[in-house]
C-alpha cells in the first residue's frame, strides 16, 4: 500500500506523516506552562485527561507526571474522536522522554505510570463494563526501569524489558500494534520499542486481542502511593506524542 499523506494541525503544528499510515488522532501537547488540562487537546479537538489532576501538568511542551506529596493517584478514561476501529490494522504511540526516579530509588521506592488501550462501550466513565485490549505499563522498582504488558485475559502484568537505572539516558518510543481483522491469532497484537538512537525491537511478538476487538479509547493509570507504592517528590515521567494511526 501508498502511504498517503494526511495533513492537520494542531497548535498551529504540523502533525509528523508516520512511517506505518495516517495519524488519524494525536496529542502534541504544544501548550504553555500550566494550560489546564481539559484544554489540551488533540489535532481532532479531543482532550486528552477528561479532568484535571493536581499531579499531571503541561511543561514544556509535553505531558509530565510527577508526586506532589500528597495526591495518591491519576485516573482517567479518553475516548478517541469518531466511531470505535473494529476492522483494519492500527497503532497506539507515544514517547517516555523523560523519567527520573533518583530520589524514588534513594528510599528504595517503586511508581507506576500505565496507558491502557480499551473498548470503552459508550460508557467512559463506567470501568466495569470495559473491555481491555492490552496495557503497557512502565514501573520503577527499587532501581529498575521496568516495561511491563498486560494481557487482555490477565489481570497481572508481564516484563517485556528492563533498565537497571532510575533515569533514561534517552527517550523511550512505544508502538503497540493492533490487528483488528485477525483478533484471536497469535501476533494480533505486537508491541515494539525503541530506546533513543538504538534499533527498534519487537518486544511482544505473540500477544493475542480478544474476540471482536474494538478500540475506542484509553484509560491513563498513574500510582504515586495507591497499591502501595512510592514515588517520591522531584521526580517525574514525561509523555509526548500520543497518537492513533490507522493503515
């Protein structure tokens, strides 16, 4: 297939072509400093954390998570603009370019930051009735950098890969793969990363999609101290480009 080029803007951006097919929605976060976050919005006018947080922020331009000594948690269900895929091949993307845990790994500490991709069913802020495709989770561990997959039939997370260190030398690029037409076959579902200017790798090549996937959305899952963990004040996980693409 030709890719074609789709042009749209954003804060007066261009949004990159991508490389597997059109960028159908995507957040840039281009935004001044402390712009609320009902007000940050997608090429498509989408916004992208449904209520604000007092621990998520606009800085410099992207996504940051952090602790504010107090807020236990971020939880949060955006669904995608228009009708939800059910057919086709499409990816969800985005960027770690920051995470700095030092001070988490100074006391030994543990945090997660987790997007799960859903079939929300018209209900976004009704969890139990959704449908969970995958998650990709990044967890700090004492002093490991751990991404971690959720399965759609599981409730606990695998390691797909690790850094031993509290911060990334380099921004993380994450794209999961969904095949919408093909959803109980093995490799239906693949999940790749790249780690700044090293190759990319396919570090889930089995990954299965329940029977009649649809996407239609992502719940955005951050733990400062909810489920017992420990991210300490000062440090921070920034996101970027957070896109849907379809071929």
């Amino acid at each position: 297939m030709i890719t074609k080029i789709l042009f749209s803007f954003s804060f007066g951006l261009m949004i990159p072509l991508s490389l597997f097919g059109e960028i159908q929605e995507t957040w840039d976060f281009t935004a001044p400093d402390g712009t609320p976050l009902t007000e940050v919005k997608s090429n498509l006018g989408t916004e992208f954390l449904s209520a604000a947080s007092s621990i998520v922020a606009i800085r410099n331009n992207e996504l940051e998570f952090y602790h504010d000594g107090t807020t236990p948690h971020t939880f949060r269900q955006t669904e995608f603009s228009g009708e939800p895929l059910t057919s086709g091949v499409c990816e969800i993307s985005w960027k770690f370019t920051k995470v700095d845990f030092l001070k988490t790994a100074a006391v030994s500490g543990t945090a997660n930051i987790a997007f799960d991709l859903r079939d929300l069913k018209g209900t976004r802020q009704n969890v139990e009735d959704d449908i969970i495709l995958a998650g990709l989770r990044l967890r700090f561990d004492k002093n490991t950098i751990l991404v971690q997959y959720r399965p759609h039939d599981a409730k606990n997370f695998e390691v797909l890969h690790s850094i031993s260190a509290a911060q990334l030398n380099a921004p993380m690029h994450v794209r999961m793969r969904f095949d919408l037409d093909n959803p109980e076959a093995i490799g239906s579902l693949k999940i790749h990363l790249k780690e700044g200017a090293k190759e990319e790798f396919c570090a889930l090549e089995a990954g299965t999609l329940p029977k009649s996937a649809a996407i239609s959305g992502f719940r955005s899952i951050q733990q400062t101290t909810n489920g017992k963990n420990t991210w300490q004040v000062g440090d921070v996980v920034c996101v970027d480009d957070f896109s849907l693409t379809v071929q």
